[in-house]
C-alpha cells in the first residue's frame, strides 16, 4: 500500500501554448490585456445591472448580469493561471488544483448553457409576447431560472467529476493544454477509462450540441412568428436576435468541436481552449451590451450619480 501511495503523482505538468520565450512573452502582455479588458467589461455590466433602477424592471438585463458574472469567473478559472505560467519555465499545477478547475469549468460551463436557453425564452416571450413579457418573466421566476442553470451545472459537473477524482494517477503527468480538460486529463490515469471517457463525450459534447440546436430552432421560431406579422418587427427582432445568435455560436462552436474531437494530437486544441476561455468572455460585453442604447445610457446615468456624489461630498 505505502508502494502505491508513493507512486501517485501531486501534480501535472502543462505544456502550454508554446515552447519559445519570446513568443512566451509576446502571449503573457496579450492575455493579460485580455484578462484585464474582460473583468473590467463584464464587472462593468454587473454593477451597472445592479446599481441602475431603470434596467431592474427589464428582465433581458437581469440574465444579462449573470451571464457576465459567469463570465468573469470562468475566465477567472484559466486565465490567471494561464498568464503566470507564461513567465515559468515548468509549468505545474496540483493534483487536487487540477480537480478544482475541471470542476469548476464544467460547472460554470453547463450553468451558462443553461441559462443562455433562459435567454432565448426571454427573447421569444419579449417578441412574440410582449403585452404579457412583464407578468410572465417577473422576479420570482428570473431568480428561480438562474437557480436553475446554476443546479444543472452543479449536476452536470458533479455527474463526471465523482467518477474523476477516484481515479489512480501514478504515471505520465504531461497535460497537452493551457489548462486541464477533462478528457485529456483521463488518458493519464493508470487504469482503464473508456467508459468514462465515453461518459464525458455524451455528457460534454452531446448536451453541448442538443443546447445548440435547441437554441437556433428556438431562435428561427420567433423570426417566423414576427415574419408573419409586419416586416417592420422582423428589422427590429433581427437587430435584437443577431447578438444572442453570434454570443450562443461563439459559446458553443468551440465546446462542440473539443469535444467531438476530444483527443486530438493537433494543436488546434489549445487555440480553442484559449478562444472558450478568454475570448468568449471577451466579446461578450462588447457584443450584447456595450453596443446597447439602454446600457450605455444606464452606465452614464450611473456616471452622472458618481460624480454628482463626489461633488456634493
């Protein structure tokens, strides 16, 4: 048993990006100008959402906060680590640290699924519905539904991660990646892990795409509707849909394409990794809410409050 014991490793070893210091350095002032931009954007949106009176009585900007929230902090989860590990030569993280971040990937991962199928529910209510958009997406089931996602990403990172953190890990430690994904992270436990690997395919991968497509059949369904009503709400839905549609196939084109080919020996792996964690998040307030009228005129009002406050003061 002490043999045994004594053969498990602590930690695993990332490769990273690329094995060149300069390009090593070029990538550490790039993504931490990333990392910086996206806390600031979607930390932004979160107090903007919060502090401003106006936007609490349109549900849209409530499920847009928490999307920014998820955001932030599954960019947190990578992004950090990502960028010290550019100024390392080894780059290292534990066992149980390797765990945490799995765990946390997918949890927030299957949260923002979840809640971006909120989102479209939202959409179609607010369009095709709009006389009743207020008394159907009141506070209570806005909170109930961001409970909801968040319950589902629970599960669905507990329904892999129960199975992971029993496994054996007592040889190779090389994790070819910026961060440890789950499947590649199995291929390196001593024992065998086809089921699981199969598990975390349909789990991952399947749910993943089944969200996708519901998402764009929800999506065509409230344009048919409002094409058959006026033209001139099918230009104002279009406007209103064309940033939930780029956010949803930005979201989930990368994670369908991991996890089809979750073993590939390509490098293109990690350039997906890196667009699902850090560009993402990034795009995300520039493309569903710092383009918006309303926002930005609740951020200026928020602006004008601050400034007023400071005189006063």
């Amino acid at each position: 048993m002490d043999r045994k014991n004594s053969s498990m490793i602590s930690e695993f070893v990332l490769l990273g990006l690329t094995s060149s210091w300069k390009l090593e350095i070029f990538f550490f002032c790039i993504f931490l100008v990333a990392y910086a931009a996206i806390m600031a954007g979607n930390l932004l949106i979160v107090i903007t959402v919060t502090f401003d009176s106006q936007l609490h009585s349109i549900p849209m900007y409530f499920l847009l906060g928490n999307l920014s929230f998820l955001d932030m902090s599954l960019s947190t989860i990578t992004t950090p680590k990502m960028v010290t590990d550019f100024l390392r030569e080894t780059k290292t993280i534990s066992l149980w640290g390797c765990m945490t971040q799995m765990f946390f990937l997918h949890f927030l991962g299957g949260s923002e699924m979840t809640l971006l199928i909120v989102m479209a529910v939202d959409r179609y209510i607010a369009i095709c519905k709009p006389l009743h958009y207020t008394a159907i997406m009141n506070h209570r089931v806005l909170v109930g539904s961001v409970l909801l996602s968040w319950a589902v990403g629970f599960v669905h990172t507990m329904s892999q991660m129960v199975f992971t953190v029993t496994l054996p890990f007592c040889g190779p430690n090389v994790v070819d990646d910026i961060f440890c994904d789950l499947p590649l992270v199995l291929k390196l436990a001593c024992t065998e892990t086809y089921v699981l690997e199969l598990l975390v395919i349909a789990d991952s991968g399947l749910l993943s795409f089944i969200c996708f497509i519901l998402l764009l059949i929800s999506y065509t369904i409230i344009l048919v509707t409002v094409r058959s009503r006026s033209s001139a709400g099918l230009s104002k839905a279009l406007s209103t849909l064309s940033a939930h549609i780029t956010v949803v196939t930005l979201f989930f084109g990368p994670c369908i394409f991991i996890y089809i080919w979750p073993f590939s020996s390509f490098s293109v792996d990690k350039f997906l990794s890196v667009f699902y964690s850090v560009i993402t998040p990034l795009l995300n307030p520039v493309i569903y809410t710092l383009r918006n009228q309303e926002m930005k005129s609740a951020m200026s009002r928020l602006r004008t409050r601050h400034v007023s406050s400071r005189q006063t003061s």
